[in-house]
C-alpha cells in the first residue's frame, strides 16, 4: 500500500521558516486562488539556488548515465544520435521553461522548425528573447492539452521534468501525445518518475536522514544562514496541493505507460531517489568547487549509487521511445 501524508511536522517547519523569510501574506494568497493558478504563478517565480539541480556535478554526474559522457548532455547526445544527416525536422517541446533546451536543438542544421509551450508567461518571455534571432523557433504560452497542433507534424516531443505535472499520463500518450507525432517520431523523456506528490518512501526516509546526519554541519547550512537543515520530512498532501497542485500528480505512471504506448528505444535510470531529498534547501552549499565539497558530494554520490544497486528503477528516467502505429 502506497504511503501519503496529510500533514507531517515538516509541513509546520516549512510554514514556519516561509512566514519569516516571506511573510504570512504569501502564504494567504495561495489559499484563494484556484489550482490553475497556483501552477502558473509557482513556475512563473522559479526559485532552484537550493535545489539539487543548480549543482553542475548533479548535471555531469546525469549525463554520465544518460549519454556515458559526463560532458556530454542528452541533448547533444540525442542530436548525433537520432537526427545527424537529416533535414527538415520539427520538434515540439513541452513545458519549454525559458528555452535553453530548444536552443541546444534548433542550432542543429536538421531542425526548421522548433516549437516551445509552456504556462508560465514569465518564462516565455525570457525564452523569445533568448531566441529573438532564430527565425525558426516560436514559443508559445498555453496549455498543452488543449493547444491547436496538426496531426503527424512533429518528427520529435520532447519533456524535460514537464511530464510528471500532467495527470492520467497513459490518456495523454495515448490520444494527445501519440497523433501529434509522426509515424517514425521519436518522443524524448527526461523525468522524475518517482512517488505520486512527492511522497517518499519510509525506505527512502530512512536513508536520506541517515546521509543528512552524517553531513557536517556547514554543509546542512539553510539559504538564510540563520539555521540548519535537521530532518527529512515527507511532504504532507495540503503542502503540495497549496503549493503546486501539478507536483508529481501521477508521477508513478510515467514509466508503465510509455512502455504500453510506445517502442523503448533506450530508456536510462539516472537516480537521485535520495539526492534530490537531501540537497533539498541546502544545494548552495555545494556550489562552491572546493576540495572538501567535492568530496562530500562523491560520497553522496557513491551512497545513493549503493542504494540504487539493488532496485531495478529509479526516480528519474532519460529515455527516448518510438511512435507504435495505432
């Protein structure tokens, strides 16, 4: 039986530590806005200076799993790979962000058209800018659910960490991903696919409050410097709803269903089952690029790498899968 939390004594540390840094008027105005809205307004403001994505070794150490180059990322890898030689490609990208993704593709001679969607209008307008002299890339704010495309126009969809906001994802695959991709199209995934809202496992828990303890202490330190990262808490299902309602919402479905919808041309477990929980909040006492934390952030790495040994899945995925005729 999966494990969920309403609300957990994290919740009430987050609150607390939120109203302080922000004020309590930040958190009232979630409460009266709708679902939609909370999922635009959470990705038009992007804060990630503390999550584990801002720390580049996370990034070399993924392209190392995805592409067997730490250097080389799966967008590079993708292009060599899958589309060297050929001309005339279109590519749509959901949940484009600001654009760096689509760029890395559209500078490639292959693609003429290439084509970004995302909610968030603050992040489209970063991304046109960013493109303002590709002639050939157009960014779009809308919903991809209901956005206006012709059937078999794009010879690749790509999703990066834009999927698991997506609720019953096989429906999506099935009739809305599937027609708009050509016959040979390709979709790339590069995803969390781990627990639904974010809810870890006990199993999990333990393992990432046992690596955080043994952290020492200027590493645990909170971005405001007042305080240190203590416990690893399961978020609590109120949080994630008042907080994105989107997170993660049917996460656990990703994998099963692109294996039922589509051809596995290679699929890659990239980890951070526990990475992800413990660098939470404190990732920008990693940044520095000095011997000591260098080393800590191997044995992190060697740590979840052993805890990954025995389990055949992971929490994040790059994997590319072919169009199946329907």
């Amino acid at each position: 039986m999966a494990e969920r939390s309403i609300v957990t004594k994290g919740d009430l540390i987050d609150t607390y530590y939120k109203i302080k840094t922000r004020g309590y008027l930040n958190l009232l105005s979630r409460m009266g806005v709708s679902g939609g809205s909370r999922v635009k307004a959470k990705w038009n403001h992007v804060e990630g200076e503390s999550d584990f994505w801002s720390i580049p070794a996370i990034h070399h150490r993924w392209n190392l799993k995805a592409t067997g180059n730490e250097m080389v990322g799966y967008e590079q890898y993708t292009i060599e790979k899958y589309c060297s030689g050929k001309q005339n490609l279109s590519l749509l990208s959901v949940g484009c962000g600001t654009g760096s993704r689509e760029q890395k593709f559209a500078i490639n001679p292959a693609f003429s058209r290439v084509i970004g969607i995302d909610l968030a209008e603050n992040q489209i307008a970063e991304a046109r800018e960013n493109a303002r002299n590709m002639k050939h890339v157009n960014y779009l704010v809308g919903d991809f659910r209901t956005a206006m495309f012709d059937k078999s126009s794009f010879d690749l969809i790509l999703f990066n960490s834009s999927l698991h906001h997506f609720n019953n994802i096989d429906q999506l695959l099935k009739k809305r991903v599937k027609p708009l991709l050509r016959p040979d199209g390709l979709l790339v995934v590069f995803e969390y696919t781990g627990p639904r809202r974010l809810q870890w496992t006990s199993d999990q828990l333990h393992e990432a409050n046992r690596l955080l303890g043994e952290l020492p202490a200027q590493f645990r330190q909170l971005p405001d410097g007042l305080g240190t990262k203590q416990k690893i808490y399961r978020p609590g299902l109120f949080r994630m709803w008042l907080n994105d309602p989107s997170e993660a919402v049917d996460s656990e479905s990703i994998i099963p269903s692109l294996h039922h919808q589509f051809e596995v041309v290679e699929e890659h477990l990239l980890g951070t089952d526990l990475l992800h929980i413990v660098l939470k909040d404190i990732a920008h006492n990693f940044n520095q690029g000095l011997p000591e934390t260098e080393k800590w952030l191997q044995w992190l790495f060697d740590q979840e790498d052993q805890y990954l040994a025995s389990r055949n899945k992971s929490d994040m995925v790059f994997g590319i899968y072919r169009n199946l005729k329907t």
